[in-house]
C-alpha cells in the first residue's frame, strides 16, 4: 500500500490545512499531558506547550505565517479577555483595607523586575537586545500575557522569536526561584509553618468582614414601640431582621413597618464588627433555637437570579417585604457571602438566601430565574461585543506612539465589563467551566503558535553562552525582587508567611507555585493572598513588559 499521503501529512515542512490542524492538535495534547507530570510536587503546567511547539519547529514542522499569525493573535485575545472577564469583578476592591498593603508589595516587585531588566541592559551597553531581556523577564515572572503584550506591540517575526526564547529559557527556573524564595524566607526569619496556620485560623474565626447571625433580645426601653425602619436610622448600619420572637412566642418576619417592643427577641444577619454595638444599643445576645420554634410554613431557601433583567438592579427594589412578606439575609456570590443590604447591586449568578412563607419563595423564585440551565448557557454576544471594543480600544494611540494592543485593549474592556457590564444590560456572568475552556484554549493556541514560529534557531540561540547568560539574568530577575519583597513585608509589616506566599505567587502569576504553597500548608490562605494582588499584578505586568518594548523601538 502507498502510505506517502500519511507521510505528506504528518512529515515536517507541510503548510497544507490538515497538516496544519494535526501539528497544533499534537502539540497542544503533548503539551498539556507533559503539564500535569510533577517533579518534586511543582509542574510546569500548560506552558509546556511552548517547549513541545519549539521541539517540532526545531524538526521542521512549520506553519503558514498568516495563519500561524491568526490563530496566535487569537488565541491571545480570547486568553486575555477570558483573564479580565476573571479579574475584573475583585479588581476594584482588591485595593480596599489589607489588599492595599498586598498590592503596594506587588507593584514593589514589579518594579524592582523592571529596574533589574534596564540595569542589565545599560550594563551591557546594549549588546543583549531589550526585547531578549523582556522575554527573560516574562520568563522569569511566569507572566504570559506579559510576554504576549510585548510580542504584539514589537509587531516584527524577529522580535516575537526572540522573545520566545528568552521566555523559555527563563521560565524553568522562574519557577524554581518563587519556590525557593518562599524556602528562604522561611529560614531567615525562623518561621514555624504550623503556627502561621493556626494564626491564620485563629484570625479566620474573628473574622469582622462576613455576615454574622446572632439572637438579640430588645431590653432597651428607649426602643420599645419604634419601628425597625426608625432603629435602621439610629444605629445607622447595615443589619438584616431575619425572624421576630414577640413575648408571646409568635414568630413573624418583620418589615422595615414592624413594631419592636422590649422583650421581642430577634434573630439578626449583621457585619461582625457592627455586633457589639448593636447589642449595646438594642440589647444582649439571648439563646434561641429559631429552627425548632419556626412555624413549618416559614422556611430558608436560596434562590439564584439567571434572568438578565435582574443583573444590576438594587435588592431594595424587588420589594421584597412588600410584595412577597419575605426578608433577604444574604447573598451569595462567587462562593463569598455578603450582607443583603438594600443598595447592594445583584449580578447574574447570584445567590439570595430568603426566609418567608413557601409559597411566596416560589413566586419570587419564579420572577428571578432560579434556573441553573440558563445559568449555564454561554453570553456570546457580551464576549464578542467585549472583544470587539477591546480591539478598538487597542488600536487608539494613548499618547507616545503607545497602544494598548490586542492584549492590553481587551484586558482594559474585560475588566470594565466585568464590572460595570451590568449597567449597559450586558450579563457579563460566565460559568467557571465555559470560563477556563476559554481561557486554556486561548492560551495553548497562543503558546503552540509562538512555539513552532520561534523552534527553528532555539537550539542555536539558547544553549550557547548567550542562553546561559539568559538563565542567570533570569534567575536574578526572579528571585532579588522577591526576597527584598519578603523581607519588607515579614520585617516590617510582620505578615503572616502564608499569605506571603500567596503574595509571591499572584505577584508573578504563578499557579504551580501557588499550587505548592497550598499543598505545602494544607491551607486556602495563600489562595486568598494571590487573588487579592493577581488582578492588579496581571495588568502591571502586561503594561510593563509592553511599555519596555514601546520605549525602546
């Protein structure tokens, strides 16, 4: 049998479409298998994709330039858009109370990354091209959009390659140093990993942020025949009157009309910093079993929005207690529960826990949705829309001959719409699943691509002394910023380590070294710290590294 047709197809050197969709295909299944093998617990994830692209294009295996730069640029967008879409709802209060703190220690390190990245190049007068040294850089940090911003805004086949090896040669050892950073750290200030859990623990049961249920008996008589509105104006927080015990033992669900006399117990959904004041002014905490002396009809249920009619609108103005005689104690959302205040904007996906009559949470479940099908069903026209302003706004000049390109224009809208989607009826909600399909296969497109573009002169540029010298640099990018961080922020600001490890791997976008830090300590804190610094990390980072390569050309 003639299997030349085989060979055609799967050899090196065939631009032909099939030949095409099979090398991305390999590379891409390769990649990915290759990502979840572990040395020593740490893996290289999903950039393995990159080495297996540049292992084929070593062999010969190429790609049509066009379509090779389609499917990169694409992959890309759908990457990024997918991490702003992310991002962008704790972006905004990712600044608020200890994540200032957390951040300004980020931003830190970015810029020591940056002052390193120049020191060598003025050092060596040049010689090392800046957009080698911001390849290095990215590789360094972990941060691929970084690298893809910059390859973007350099534009040229040359610079992009070059970048790509500086990226890989650095990225294996990037991870190594975040790792050993934390190991460093750990030693010099003598930290004991088990006491900073039990710390971390310790401070999770005090917690003052969430909701907080408590039973209250009113013994004020200043308070006695005064409406639950008129106390909402004297304490002047937020609380939630969830059920109301009269003396005679009746249990109702109060309104903001309801009269409170001395005596009446009530059973109260409070921020926890505002509990003691309320029980000086009200009266002391009382023992209650509210579910055992609740009338059967009256129950507690969770109702989810999925109509987009209600992305956006107030809770105050589903009227809750008027139209339905039900009272809303907390809402649910991305698995952070937050007091049902009235201002409180809801959002697609949402989660309102109700307490009333059965049948009134049935019609109110009916009017919101409360259907995880729909819920389910992906919001194409706000993606697409998004990426369409994103590209527009990508291509405006800010000033300099500056852009913010295909990375950074869809990253800046992702983030806006994410955010404040709600306000031009766009329902920006997407399910975690359609949410990392989207962004995985943005990212093994835009790797693969990078990879079979740039493995033809790898072999010859990296493993020589000017690779070597790219391994040091790297390292030196990677782990000086670090431990000048760490040291500020145990030293000075006496942070617990645990956090501190999540600082260095959201502060380099680094999920393997998070995944170490998480499965070193059997603890979610340092998942807390890399989402409290990984939004505003994740933009610097492509805004520095595209800034680099926009100053220098």
């Amino acid at each position: 049998m003639d299997f030349s047709w085989l060979t055609n197809l799967l050899g090196p050197g065939n631009e032909s479409l099939a030949s095409t969709l099979v090398l991305y295909s390999f590379v891409i299944a390769a990649g990915v298998f290759l990502g979840k093998l572990k040395i020593g617990g740490v893996s290289l994830g999903v950039t393995f994709v990159l080495f297996v692209g540049i292992l084929m294009g070593h062999f010969g295996y190429i790609v049509n330039p066009e379509v090779l730069k389609f499917v990169r640029e694409f992959g890309l967008i759908l990457f990024i858009f997918s991490i702003g879409i992310q991002v962008g709802p704790g972006f905004f209060s990712s600044f608020k109370e200890g994540g200032i703190r957390l951040n300004m220690l980020a931003v830190l390190g970015i810029l020591l990354n940056v002052a390193i990245v120049l020191i060598i190049y003025y050092v060596q007068g040049g010689s090392t091209s800046i957009e080698a040294l911001v390849g290095v850089m990215s590789g360094a940090v972990t941060n691929t959009p970084g690298l893809a911003a910059a390859q973007q805004a350099a534009g040229t086949t040359e610079a992009i390659n070059t970048m790509a090896m500086g990226y890989a040669a650095a990225y294996p050892l990037g991870v190594c140093g975040i790792i050993g950073a934390m190991f460093l750290i750990k030693a010099l200030f003598r930290i004991n990993t088990a006491d900073e859990v039990k710390a971390i623990e310790t401070d999770a049961e005090n917690s003052m942020k969430k909701p907080y249920m408590v039973s209250i008996e009113v013994t004020n008589p200043l308070l006695d025949g005064k409406t639950l509105r008129q106390i909402l104006d004297i304490v002047q927080f937020d609380f939630v009157i969830s059920r109301l015990m009269d003396k005679d033992g009746k249990i109702v669900i109060p309104v903001s009309k309801t009269v409170v006399h001395t005596g009446d117990k009530l059973y109260v959904v409070i921020s926890a910093k505002d509990t003691e004041r309320f029980e000086m002014l009200i009266g002391p905490e009382c023992e209650v079993d509210w579910d055992e002396c609740t009338p059967s009809q009256v129950v507690s249920r969770r109702i989810v929005i999925t109509k987009s009619e209600y992305n956006g609108v107030a809770l105050g103005s589903l009227r809750l207690h008027a139209g339905y005689q039900l009272n809303a104690t907390r809402v649910n959302r991305a698995g952070v529960d937050l007091l049902a205040s009235p201002n409180l904007r809801l959002q697609m996906g949402d989660r309102i826990t109700v307490v009333g009559d059965i049948n009134d949470i049935d019609r109110l479940a009916n009017k919101l949705g409360n259907s995880m099908r729909r819920l389910n069903e992906p919001n194409l026209i706000t993606i697409f829309i998004g990426i369409m302003f994103g590209i527009i706004v990508g291509s405006i000049n800010v000033g300099f001959g500056m852009k913010l390109g295909l990375a950074g224009g869809p990253l800046v809208v992702a983030i806006l719409l994410s955010r404040f989607g709600y306000k031009f009826k766009l329902v920006t909600y997407t399910s975690s699943s359609a949410s990392l399909l989207m962004r995985e296969l943005g990212i093994t497109l835009f790797l693969a691509s990078v990879g079979i573009s740039s493995g033809a002169g790898f072999a010859e540029t990296v493993f020589n002394y000017t690779g070597m010298w790219w391994v040091i640099w790297g390292f030196i990018i990677t782990f000086v910023p670090l431990i000048i961080v760490g040291c500020i922020a145990r030293g000075v600001y006496h942070i617990n380590f645990l956090t501190i490890m999540g600082l260095f791997s959201g502060g380099y976008t680094d999920p393997p070294a998070l995944a170490y830090a998480n499965g070193s300590t059997g603890s979610d804190a340092p998942a807390v710290a890399y989402s409290t610094v990984y939004p505003l990390t994740m933009f610097m980072r492509v805004v520095a590294a595209q800034g680099l390569i926009l100053c220098f050309l």
